[in-house]
C-alpha cells in the first residue's frame, strides 16, 4: 500500500469509523452539562507525519450520546459512514470508508475538535475538524 492509500485508509477509518474521544465532562466548554453538541458539518483534516493531510467531510447527527452520520473524502469523492460516542467533552468515533475502517479519539471544543487516530494497519496520526 503507498503512502497517499494508507493515508487515505487512516483517515477514513478514522473519521468513518468510531470517534471516541476522552475528555473533561463539561458538554463542550460552553459551562452546560451533558454531552458536546457536535450534529451538523464537519471539515475533517487527518495528518500522518511526513505524508500529505487527507480531507474528509462529516455530516453528524446526535442522539444524547450517540454520534453517526455519512462521510465524504474529498479528495476521492468516496462515501462512508460515522459512528461514535459524546461523553462530556470527549468524543470516539469508528469512520468506515470503502478501503477500511479507522478509530479516531478527541475533544470537543465549541466549533473545534481535535484528537488522534489509529488506521486498520497500526498507522497512528492527528486530526482536526471545524464546524462549518
């Protein structure tokens, strides 16, 4: 597998894949309880030291806690799904796309989330996400 296919796979497992992130229980920063507010668009960028970042968007909905919603690589144009856990400020997300799945675990911050993913080979990196 090259470079840009196992970047790719990293991602998408991760942002297609479940997200879990660990965090404070603060719901988010914004002073409530209960889980962060993450429904809606999300700008995904995943980075592996020394490769090029790969780009995903996620279309996140929340049910209490429960995190899931298609993703898009916006490079390939390839479909995948999200699935995930909000506890608190931390978020874990599982993103599955047509060449694997990848973990991905992070935090919450209003608008922002950032974190660490794992690919399906053991390849290790860190994302980043806006709300639109």
């Amino acid at each position: 597998m090259n470079a840009a296919s196992r970047l790719l796979s990293l991602v998408a497992m991760t942002s297609v894949g479940t997200l879990l992130l660990t965090g404070c229980e603060d719901g988010g920063g914004d002073g409530s309880s209960g889980p962060a507010n993450v429904t809606g668009t999300w700008d995904m960028t995943a980075a592996v030291q020394g490769e090029q970042d790969h780009v995903l968007v996620l279309y996140l909905t929340q049910s209490g806690t429960a995190v899931s919603g298609p993703a898009s690589d916006v490079t390939s144009s390839a479909s995948g799904s999200v699935n995930g856990v909000v506890s608190g400020s931390s978020i874990s997300m599982t993103i599955s796309m047509p060449w694997g799945e990848g973990d991905c675990s992070g935090m919450v911050e209003g608008n922002s989330m950032v974190g660490t993913f794992t690919s399906p080979d053991g390849v290790r990196g860190t994302w980043s996400a806006t709300k639109r």
